[in-house]
C-alpha cells in the first residue's frame, strides 16, 4: 500500500523538504518507498529549482511523485 502526500507549492521548495520526509517517515515506522507525494501546482516546479532538486531528491528515494494542474487551464 503506498501513502499519498500532497504538498503545497511552498513546501516542495522548502530546502529540508526530503530529509524532513525521511525523518517523519522513521519515526511513523514507515519506509520512504511507501510513501508517494502529489503536487498540485506545476508552476511550483517550473519556476524553482530548488522544487526540481527536491523532486530529484525524493525520486532517488524511491518515492513516486505526481504533479496534477488541475482548473488551471493548461
């Protein structure tokens, strides 16, 4: 089963985001992998690199990622 996150645009910048991920996940008893993240706001993404490096970051920890731009007309 995997738990699905969603994070706000202002998380995925945060710099501590994946470590601040990982920690919460070990005191939960809880691998990284179980867990997967939701993004609602791509501009998020496209407008930050530290939002990319994030993404990169959690990837490598083999948690899923999905980014959903939903009412925006794009």
């Amino acid at each position: 089963m995997t738990l699905w996150v969603n994070l706000s645009d202002r998380e995925i910048r945060t710099a501590t985001l994946a470590k601040g991920i990982v920690a919460t996940a070990a005191e939960s008893g809880l691998e990284p992998s179980a867990l997967a993240v939701e993004i609602t706001d791509i501009r998020a993404v496209e407008e930050s690199e530290s939002a990319a490096e994030n993404i990169r970051r959690l990837l490598d920890l083999r948690i899923e990622v999905a980014i959903y731009d939903f009412g925006t007309g794009h």
